[in-house]
C-alpha cells in the first residue's frame, strides 16, 4: 500500500484560523493527504527538530526574518508552501506589502506561494518573476467561507446578531493605529 503524503497546517491564532484551516484539511484528506493540523507552537517544534515524518509544511507566511527557521525546515526534508495569512490586506499596496511579508530567499526556498486573487498574485508575479511557476492564485480558504453555498453555515450566529440588534452597519478592523497601546508620539 502506497503511504499517503502528510500535510503539516499550523494556526497561530485559533479566532482567525481554525475554521479556514479545518477547511483546508477536509480539502486535502480528500485528497488523499495524511493532515497534521494544529497550534504552531506545538507542531513547529518537532518539524524544526525532524521529528515528524517528512511531508508539506503549510506556514502562514514568508516573511523576510524568518530566512534561518524556513532552511532548517527546507533542509529536515519538508516542502514549504505559504498562503501569507494577510493576503496584502494589511497595506496600501501589495508591493508595499511583500517588500515586509517576504524575502528572496525565502521565496526561493518555498516549493509553492498560494495567493488570494488576482492583485495578490500580480504582485508576487511582478516581483518574484523567476518564481512565477511557483506562485497560484488559488483563493483563500478564509474566503471560500463568504460563498453562498456556506451561507448555512453561519445563519445562526447571523440570525442571533440580528435578533439582538437589528440592522447594523459592521465595520471590520481591528482599529490599531486608532486603539493602539502606543502613543501617538511613540508611533
């Protein structure tokens, strides 16, 4: 029997992960993939150590900084593949984005680059041309979540908002240059 190929998805923060990563692993068991899914600070460990059988580490990002952890990671015998958690919603410009959220070694060193959409992956496109046969516009499991076909699938918590409520106008951020801890002269 032939052994299945493990994919290894981490989740740093649970509020914002889980149900898009556990959406991700029924897509891949699917498949036929082997799916280790959990906090990154309980998995990273052992893949850093090459305790766990060799397979497809799935990381959040490939950000500039992280150059020494993606090697050792590249080197126990993974392939690295990232879908950045942001997807360049956090800057004005996806350029702007990926000069913070990546590096060319990084990007070398990864097998695959999932992108969002179409200017997520213009973009990486644009900046990473020798990597361009690596790099997908593949949409976001994070937003497969807003099609029709899983309106079901929040109906509750949508209906008991609107019980509660009524109409409301939600605006979605998480207000830090606004609401930061910081100062205004500190930042």
């Amino acid at each position: 029997m032939r052994k299945k190929p493990v994919l290894y998805i981490l989740m740093e923060v649970k509020a914002r992960e889980l149900e898009s990563r556990t959406l991700l692993a029924l897509e891949a068991a699917s498949r036929g993939f082997s799916v280790v899914i959990g906090n990154q600070s309980y998995i990273k460990p052992s893949i850093m150590l090459g305790r766990y059988p060799s397979g497809i580490y799935f990381d959040k990002s490939i950000t500039r900084g992280k150059e020494e952890q993606l090697k050792t990671v590249v080197r126990n015998g993974y392939y690295l593949v990232s879908q950045d958690e942001e997807g360049g919603l956090l800057d004005k410009s996806y350029d702007q984005f990926l000069s913070v959220r990546s590096s060319p070694e990084n990007v070398n060193l990864a097998t695959s680059i999932f992108c969002w959409g179409r200017h997520d992956y213009e973009s990486w496109t644009r900046n990473y041309p020798e990597a361009k046969s690596k790099i997908y516009c593949t949409g976001s499991p994070r937003t497969d979540f807003w099609r029709s076909d899983f309106q079901e699938y929040y109906k509750k918590d949508v209906d008991d908002i609107k019980y509660r409520f009524g109409s409301l106008v939600l605006i979605s951020s998480n207000f830090a240059q606004a609401n930061s801890h910081k100062t205004i002269e500190e930042r």
